[in-house]
C-alpha cells in the first residue's frame, strides 16, 4: 500500500546505510517487548544513543503494520504535522486519508471534530498498526501537542504510537500513566552493556574481547552507541582503546575532527564547504565546492555510512546529521565566507528552476534584493497553489519599501486579497497605478505595458470579491487593451483574458451571458488539470452555468470541486457564492431546508474565524432568509425585515443581493408597494452595471406582484425577462418563481403574446409543470441517435459492437454516452441500463 511505502522510505531515510554497525539488542522479555501492549510509547535520551536504531529493530520484529515518520523543521504547523500523521498511519483506507487530510486542511478546522473523526475511523475499520514518530523533540507548537495528547486518550487501544526524541516537555500523558497505557523507555534502556560491547568486539572488530578492552569502551563512551558507531566507521581507533580519554559529545567531535583534518586539503574544503545542505547531489556539491572530485568523495563516505541516500529522488543525498552537525562548528570556525557558500547554493537551485530553496538560501546568504528579485519569478506558482502564508511570511521580513515598489507591490496586493482583505488590496493596488501613470520609472513601452496588465488584473480580481461587476468589466477590459497575453498572477495555466472578462458575465459575476461564459470555458477545461487558487473560481463559474440550466448531476459535480478547493485554500471569497449555491442546490433541487440551513452555518463559521468583512456576513443572512422564505416563515422574515430597514445600506453592485432578497422578502410577507418601490430603484443600477441575471430576476418578480390586478402589464414585464433570458436558455430562474410564472407563460401563449422565436424556449421553461412521469421525461430529453444507443447498451453490447451496428466510430460513441450519462443523471453503464429497462422503444424498433 501507498502509506506503507511512504512509511518505510521515511524509515531507510532515517539510518545511514553502508558501514553501519548492525548488532541484534532486543531480548526477550526486555522492555521493548512491552510496546506492543501499551497506546502510547515514548523513547526519550540525548542524541547519539540508538533510539532509532533500537526502533527499527523493533519495528523488524513486531507483528504489528508499522507506519514511520520523521519529523522535521517543516512539519511543525498543524496542518504539516497532521496531515503527515494521517498519511502514515498504517491500515487506514486511502478513501479515508483523504477525508481527513480534508478536515485538517479545511478553513473551518475544528481540532474536536478531527480527533472525534479519526477516533471513528479507526474503531469502524478495526486498525491494528503502530505509528513511530521520530525526533518529536521539534514539536514545541503547544497546540499541536494538546491535539495529540487528546487524541492518544481517544483512539482505540489496539493503535499504538512511539515517540522518540531527546526532551519532550509540552506533551501531557498523566490520564494515560492513570490507565497504565504509557511505556517510557529511557537512556538506561538505550546504553550498551558489557555483554553487548564484547560482542561488538568479537563480532563487529573481528577482535578477541579482553576485560581491559572492554572497560576501557564502556568507561569511556558510558555505553553510547555513536561512541561505539564511530569507533566502528574509523579503523585507526581499533588498536588501542585507551588513548580514548573522552565521552559523549566529546568522543565525536574529537573523532570527526581527527578524520577531517588527515585529509586532504581539497578533500577538507569539500566536506566543509557542503556541510550546509540540507540535501545533497553531486552536482550542487561540486558547484558550491569548486571541484570535480565530487563524485569520488561522495561514494567514500556513503561507504562509511556518513551518508543518506533519499529513495524518493535517486542521487539525493543527505549527511548523518551528527556528522553535520560537528562540520558546520569546523566551517564556523575557518576563516571561510559562509554567506557566498548559501549564495552559489541559491543560484544553483535557481538555475534547476527550484525558485522556493533558492529563495531560502538566500535569506541564509543575507541576500535581500536576491531575494526579492526570486519572490516575483516564483509567485504566480505560489499564488496559483495557495501558498499565500509562506508568500506573506517571506515578503514581511524583507523592508518595508519593498512591497511598494512595483512588481512586488501587485504580488502583495494579491495576497492581501487572496488572504480576505479586498479593501487593503485595494489601497494597495491604487498606489502602484499611480506610480505607473505618473511614469516616473522610467520603463520602455513593453514593461510598462505589461505592468498595467498586471495591475488591472488585479483591480479586476479585487472588484469581483467586492460584487462590483462594472468596475470589474473596467478593469478587465483595461488588462486587455494593454496585453494580448495572459496575466502570470492571475491564471498562469488558461488564458486570463477571456475567462476574467466573461467570468463577469455569469451568475458569479453577477452579469449573466451564460452562453458566451459556456463557450469560453469549455475551451479552458483541458487546462484545468489540477486543484489551484484560481480553478476554484472555473469550477464555481460551470457550476453556475449547469445549475441554471437545469443540469443537476453536473452542477454537483462542478460544485463539489469549487467547495474543496475554497476550503483547501481557505479563500472566503470562494466559498460564499459556493456555500449559497450548495445550499440553493439542497433546498431547490432535494427539497432540504435543514442541510441548507446546516451549509450556512457552516459559511458563518468559517467567516468569524477568518475575520471576514461584514458585507460577507450579510450575505450570509440573506442567503437564510431565502430558506425562510421558501418556508414560509413570516416571523423570521419580518425580523430581518426590520433590522435591514433599521441599518439599510446605500443600494451599491456590491450589495445588490441583499436588496434583491429584500424584494423577495417583501412579497412573501404582502409588501407589494414597498417591494414595487426597491425595484424601481434597482432597475437602473442593475441596467448601468450589466447585471443581466439580476435584472432578469427583478423583472420576474414585478410580474408576479402586477399579475393579479393588471395583468396586461405584468406580462408585458415578463416579455422583458424572456428577451433577456432567451438567448442564454435561463430556466431555473422561472423554475423557483413558482407556478404563477407558469400560469403567465400559459397565459402568453394562449393570447399569442410571445414572439414566435421565444415559443420553444418557453414550451422548455413550461416542461418542468408537466404531467410526464419521471421516465417519459427521461425519455424526452433523448435525441432519437441517443436512444437507439441506449437500446443497445440494455441488451448488453459493448461500444464496439454498438459503433458496428450504427456504422459510427468508436469515439462517437464514448461521447454520445457521456452525453447520455449527463441527461439521465448515472455515472455508469449499469446505472444507465438500470434506467433503460424503464424506457419505451417503439419509436425506434
């Protein structure tokens, strides 16, 4: 399994191989036989005495799944850490890792929710494994260790953890003490006894032990197992074991030292030089050190296992890190440039396009316009991945003058407003453009043109978040006017220019030209390969698109995707028109007012942790009003009525759904005159902002309140929405109207109002009130071509067969299922059969 081999290449990167001393030390009924019985097992000592080699050795022996993970510097964030634990853990189902990498990375992350989860699943799927934790000394986060230490009290007792570190000073297991479920093995456990040492001797030196000799290696090195493994790596130190007059700490470095300095002198520098890497390859090496011996160095001190190889990556290397440890206190002290050591390390890294560790090693080298000038080559990736934290992290330590020069002033107001501060990105945003049109910086034609590109996209980007779709439209189309090409901070993998200045077009821009948005972005699906900042947005855009048309399975599907990507990348400016789609979704379409009510609460949750603008949060209310209403629950709605009227806001685009709702409110409680008055105030807004979908929806709903006392006018405003909406085939907007628009488009075509050229559209809105069962519907919505095929699947021949029959390709074929599949709502054959045993095929036999 995937968990198991990631576990175990944790595991070989964690011991040197080659020259290794290899000695059996677990006895029966020792103390490392307990493991297996107890939920929690902590290996403390200081470094140097064998915990993760006695771990191993365990590991080798138990009959438990062991799952490994070595901690690092990096891993000490919650979701690092987490996510890290889950994908470790052995036994668990992939299916299952997932979901749970999905709460920790979640933006409404909820550390009782997490453990309670992971808890369940490992009670539901019975898992019996132990996970070892290695240096868990570099886990200071207080957090972190509240959340483990709540989580060992919780899991099921046939999972086991091992911690092994030098200290552990934040993790409380007195609960667990209580139950007798903790084991703690110590140095005392850890140190080589007499019997052991004189095996080493007779067996790992190929010498007959003497009492003398033995003494003298355990007087000395007081049983610590580095002492005995470097003793074992250099032979000159064989001879004669009483000139050892050092322990510990004492006993490498002497070593190291009287190792190093024998060298040669290019030999030396070569050791020095790369002690600091982190990773290691020959390449990088020879670069920084300034030869082409590299090579043959390197397989010497792999053979004396100084050296980790790295599975994952082939001719990756890693020193031992107490070997490195000892180098760099050498490096320290030689009168050699360590700053210009990071730097040639940076810019090799840079050259091999790894712009992240290039940028951290030119923090090392105290490099600040290196660093800035890495920062713009690699932020459209990291905007684009939602890295924004590391982005942000890395541009605060830098001067403050930085991020309002140019180009790293349009990178910060990217992340500002990625990071659910519009308004700051906006400010930001205005001082870059009027460092630009003052023209004070002197750039040639092309850079200035592609600086106002950047800029506008932006402003466009920034506007979208404020539902300002004007300006939005303005922006969009000054990027365009300045660049033919892409922006690289907003799209970097599909064209920016059509899809941001369409996007504004679409329910989520709050334009509606539905039909263009369709058209542009079924050219950018095969660039959507991967989960990034800004697919989020496409996926909400065809969720939009397939939902007003009546597509549910697709829109679903879209729609789960915009949601995980939102709550992956915690973008709130995402997840609102998400969250209030999901829950139009569940109330409209599955008639479920209580998991859209549960969809709701969970956006204001995750609004009041990301402190988000209050706008958002009035959104969010408007969206639940919208649930009273369809429940008709007066009382609620005449309570948001009075708040809204007692705090009523200009009517701006960025509040336009709120007031809209507010008509709608006003009609379900008999306001007539008051909503008749909120629409004529919003017309003209809507008109002068291109809000197509919203003026749709004002005209449906004056049409509804004129109908019964003037009904000549009521359908003359209904004409209205039809012109507008016909051309992009709207039809969940007349759906959820309710059966009055019905009777009005009924009406329409009985006195032959409507134009001709609207009649098929609105014999399509009226399809959904029809009589047909839900199999003549299902049939209905087949083309003639596409039942002949579904006649063939339900007798049960394949697409071959079925291409030979009807003289079509094979390829024809696969697409006319895909359609098929879409129009039935299956996602597979048997699905698909399933449904055509209940259809009528006498048409076509």
């Amino acid at each position: 399994m995937r968990e198991q081999e990631a576990s175990l290449n944790e595991m070989a990167r964690s011991t040197a191989r080659g020259g290794q001393m290899k000695m059996k030390r677990i006895k029966p009924g020792s103390v490392w036989t307990q493991i297996d019985n107890c939920k929690l097992t902590t290996v403390t000592a200081p470094s140097g005495y064998g915990k993760t080699t006695m771990l191993q050795e365990w590991a080798a022996r138990t009959e438990l799944p062991v799952g490994w993970v070595n901690l690092e510097e990096d891993d000490i964030q919650r979701t690092a850490f987490w996510k890290k634990i889950i994908l470790h853990m052995p036994g668990l189902p992939e299916h299952v890792q997932k979901d749970l990498v999905d709460i920790i990375q979640s933006a409404s992350y909820s550390p009782t929710h997490f453990i309670a989860t992971c808890c369940a699943s490992l009670r539901e799927h019975r898992v019996r494994g132990a996970l070892v934790i290695d240096d868990f000394h570099l886990m200071t986060n207080s957090n972190e260790l509240y959340e483990l230490t709540s989580f060992l009290e919780e899991m099921p007792d046939t999972f086991h953890i091992i911690v092994s570190g030098q200290v552990f000073p934040g993790l409380s297991f007195k609960r667990l003490l209580r139950q007798h479920q903790v084991l703690q093995i110590t140095k005392r456990d850890l140190i080589f006894t007499d019997e052991e040492i004189e095996s080493y001797i007779r067996n790992q030196l190929q010498q007959e032990p003497t009492d003398i000799a033995v003494q003298t290696i355990m007087q000395q090195t007081q049983g610590w197992a580095a002492g005995l493994q470097l003793i074992h790596m250099y032979g000159q130190f064989q001879e004669d074991y009483s000139e050892l007059q050092f322990s510990n700490v004492k006993v490498a470095r002497q070593l190291i030292q009287e190792i190093v300095y024998s060298l040669p002198e290019n030999e030396r520098n070569y050791l020095l030089s790369t002690s600091i890497l982190n990773v290691m390859h020959v390449r990088l090496c020879d670069y920084i050190a300034g030869t082409r011996r590299g090579r043959v160095i390197m397989r010497r001190l792999r053979s004396q296992g100084l050296l980790n190889e790295n599975h994952r990556e082939p001719g990756w290397f890693s020193y031992n890190k107490y070997f490195r440890t000892y180098l760099k206190e050498m490096l320290e002290m030689e009168d050699t440039d360590i700053g210009e050591l990071y730097m040639r390390a940076s810019i090799w890294y840079e050259n091999e396009q790894h712009l992240l560790t290039a940028i951290q090693y030119a923090w090392k080298a105290g490099d600040q316009p290196r660093v800035k000038k890495l920062l713009i080559q690699a932020a459209p990736d990291l905007l684009q991945n939602g890295r924004l934290d590391q982005l942000q992290d890395w541009m605060t330590k830098l001067p403050r003058r930085y991020i309002y020069e140019l180009e790293l002033g349009i990178i910060y107001g990217w992340v500002e407003s990625l990071r659910n501060q519009p308004q700051l990105a906006q400010r930001h945003a205005h001082m870059i453009e009027e460092q630009l049109l003052r023209r004070e910086l002197q750039l040639d034609e092309e850079a200035e043109k592609r600086h106002f590109a950047d800029l506008y996209t932006l402003k466009s980007f920034i506007s979208l978040l404020d539902d300002d779709a004007k300006s939005t439209m303005d922006h969009a189309s000054k990027a365009m006017i300045y660049s033919k090409h892409s922006s690289k901070y907003f799209s970097h993998s599909f064209d920016y220019n059509r899809h941001d200045a369409l996007i504004l077009h679409s329910p989520l821009g709050g334009g509606g030209d539905l039909r263009a948005v369709q058209r542009v972005y079924e050219g950018l699906a095969q660039n959507i390969m991967k989960e990034s900042v800004f697919s989020g947005y496409y996926h909400l855009c065809m969720a939009e698109l397939d939902y007003e048309w009546g597509m549910t399975a697709k829109a679903k599907k879209h729609l789960d995707q915009a949601v995980a990507t939102a709550d992956l990348f915690g973008l709130p400016g995402l997840l609102l028109p998400a969250y209030i789609l999901k829950s139009r979704h569940e109330l409209e379409q599955q008639g479920d007012a209580e998991s859209a009510k549960v969809t709701l609460h969970k956006l204001k949750d995750m609004l009041t942790k990301s402190n988000a603008p209050s706008d958002w949060f009035k959104k969010a209310d408007a969206a639940r009003i919208r649930i009273a209403i369809h429940q008709n629950d007066e009382k609620r709605i005449h309570n948001w009525l009075s708040l809204f009227f007692l705090q009523e806001p200009p009517i701006q685009q960025k509040n336009l759904y709120e007031y809209v709702t507010l008509v709608w409110a006003c009609k379900a409680v008999g306001k007539t005159d008051t909503a008749q008055r909120y629409i004529n105030k919003l017309m003209p807004l809507v008109k002068f902002g291109n809000r197509i979908s919203a003026e749709i929806e004002l005209y449906i709903i004056q049409a509804m309140l004129l109908y019964p006392t003037n009904q000549e006018q009521a359908l003359q405003d209904l004409q209205g929405a039809l012109s507008l909406s016909a051309e992009h085939k709207y039809l969940r907007m007349y759906w959820k109207s309710g059966e009055t628009v019905r009777d009005m488009l009924q009406d329409m075509l009985s006195k032959d109002i409507a134009a001709k050229k609207y009649h098929k559209y609105i014999d399509q809105i009226l399809a959904y009130w029809s009589d047909e069962t839900e199999e003549q519907k299902l049939q209905n919505k087949l083309t003639t071509r596409e039942l002949q095929l579904v006649y063939h699947l339900q007798l049960g021949k394949r697409n071959n067969e079925i291409a030979d029959e009807l003289e079509l390709s094979l390829g024809t074929v696969k697409v006319y299922f895909h359609r098929i599949y879409d129009k039935l709502g299956v996602k597979n054959r048997k699905q698909a059969k399933e449904i055509a045993a209940t259809l009528d095929f006498s048409e076509i036999l």
